[in-house]
C-alpha cells in the first residue's frame, strides 16, 4: 500500500503540479520543493515511530566485517534471483511512470493535469486486487504468481500503443486500474518472497543475517528507482 500510494505522489502529484503552474521554471521549482517537504516528512514519521524498536546489542569483537556479510550474503543464490528481480520490476515501473507524462502530452494530445486520473486508478487497483492475488498465492505459489502477474502487466503496458488523441478518459483510467491489479501481483510476491529468502540464509549458513540481506534488497530497490 506504501509503493502504491508512493507511485500516486510521484507519477501523479508532480506532473500535475508542473502542468497546473503552466510547466515554467518557477512550477518546477515548487514541485521540488513539494516533494522534498513530503518525502523528509515521511521520513521523520518513520524515524519516531520505530524509535522505541527493541535492539539487539553486539560485542564488537564478534562482529563480522561488513564486506565479508555482503560477499557471504551474494552466495545465496535465491537473493541474487531475488535481487535481479526486483531491479527488473522496479526499473520496469520508474521508467513506464516517466514515459507516461510523456505520452500524455504528445499522444493524446492532453495536460498532465490529467496524470491523477490514471495515479487513482493504479492506486485503486492495487489496494482492490491484494486479497486476489493472496489467495492465488497460497494456490499457486509466490513464484507461480510472480510470473502469472508480470505476464499480464507485459499485456496492459503493450496496451498503450492502441492508445491515441481520441481515446476518452474512461479508457485512461481503465488501463490505470489494470496496470494497478497486476502491478498489485508483483509487488505482493516479490516482497513477500524476502522473508523466504531470509530463511534460506539461516538454514544454509546457520548464522542470522537478516540486516545485511534486508539492506541489500532495499539499496537495489532505491536504486533501480
């Protein structure tokens, strides 16, 4: 609900400020300023609402160098499948919201004042599809699931090239609501399958190293976005 609700903020609230402000210097200016004031203040919501987190204090003496951890982390097999992924889904997502401004403006022919349309629609359609896709994952499996969700997010992004000046909104929003259904599937499994992979690590290496897996996996997410 945080990805999808981040998605809303930054493929829909952005644009619609620069088109709103007419798109000058100045509108850019303000979108900046926006989303910096929005992102550091989720940012200090985090940091107080964990600061009373239980913590687990380590001798130094018996901590293992950090590049040793990564290095043992990078054997596991099922995090670098992982990882791959995840920097496949991620970058799949940045890049379609990047493109999507641009398709509004020089294919349809429209404002990107529009771009809430669609942002509710994928927002909707992630939050909707969760119990869905929940129940096929405990029929199918999250990987079965991964691979059924991607294959019908392939259809809805081929979509767009039957998408012209003439198309209505109502087919807008539609085709937002089903890149939020599938976009829900992937999401879903991919983050669910880190635990799995955590759980892997303890069984092959019989030491926990939750932190230094969990890190991995959230530097590769912030850095395919």
């Amino acid at each position: 609900y945080g990805f999808a609700t981040g998605n809303l903020i930054g493929f829909s609230l952005s644009p619609w400020i620069v088109g709103k402000l007419g798109g000058s210097e100045a509108a850019y200016a303000v979108m900046g300023m926006t989303l910096s004031g929005l992102v550091f203040s989720f940012c200090l919501i985090c940091f107080f609402w964990t600061s009373g987190a239980p913590v687990a204090y380590v001798d130094v003496a018996k901590k293992t160098p950090q590049l040793k951890q990564i290095r043992r982390a990078l054997e596991n097999t099922s995090l670098r499948a992982l990882l791959l992924t995840k920097t496949l889904l991620v970058t799949g997502v940045s890049v379609s919201g990047g493109a999507l401004a641009f398709y509004v403006t020089a294919v349809m022919g429209n404002s990107l004042t529009i771009l809430p349309i669609i942002g509710l629609s994928i927002l909707a359609g992630t939050i909707v599809s969760q119990p869905v896709w929940l129940k096929i994952a405990v029929r199918l499996g999250k990987r079965n699931t991964y691979l059924l969700g991607s294959f019908f997010y392939i259809f809805c992004a081929l979509s767009w090239l039957l998408g012209g000046p003439e198309e209505s909104l109502w087919i807008f929003a539609l085709r937002g609501l089903m890149f939020g259904i599938t976009t829900g599937g992937t999401l879903l499994t991919s983050q669910s399958m880190l635990p799995d992979v955590l759980d892997h690590e303890v069984r092959r290496t019989n030491t926990r190293n939750e932190g230094v897996l969990t890190g991995l996996f959230s530097t590769v997410e912030r850095g395919s976005a």
